[in-house]
C-alpha cells in the first residue's frame, strides 16, 4: 500500500511540472488578452505602453508566475496528500 502511494504521489507531483511548464508556454499570449480585455477603455497609446512593459518584464513575469504556480499546486498537494492519509 505505501509503495501504491509513493507512485501515485510521483504521478501527481509529474502532471503539476508538466502543466506548470504548459502554461509557461501560453503566459504571454495570455497576459496580452487580458490586457486587451481589461484595457479597452483606455487610449490605445496607453494600452501599447503597457504590452510594451509586459514584454519588457517578461522574465520577471515568467519566474513570478513560476513561483506563484509551485506553490499553489504544493498547497494543494500538501492538503490532498493529508486528507489520504486521514
């Protein structure tokens, strides 16, 4: 039984790099429609300002995401790992 946990552990542990690392391919696709969606009120010399500066800070948006996606999903191993084992 515990060697049954230990792989479905290394399952999940897998799937949550492997969709971290998915999603880092489609961040910046997504940052600029949300900046499209949320900005559409404003000048469009305003909203070229700000792609510009998500472009600029995309590796510092990229490893922020990065950290942020980690633990989330730790969090959320952590909690499902103890409501197995309780």
């Amino acid at each position: 039984m515990g060697l049954l946990l230990t792989v479905f552990f290394i399952v999940l542990e897998g799937l949550m790099v492997g969709l971290i690392i998915l999603s880092y391919s489609f961040q910046y696709m997504l940052e600029r429609i949300t900046a499209q969606i949320s900005l559409f009120w404003v000048d469009k010399t305003d909203l070229l300002l700000t792609l510009k500066n998500l472009s600029t800070h995309r590796f510092k948006n990229r490893r922020s995401s990065i950290i942020y996606a980690l633990s989330v999903s730790f969090m959320i191993f952590v909690s499902s790992s103890v409501e197995l084992q309780l």
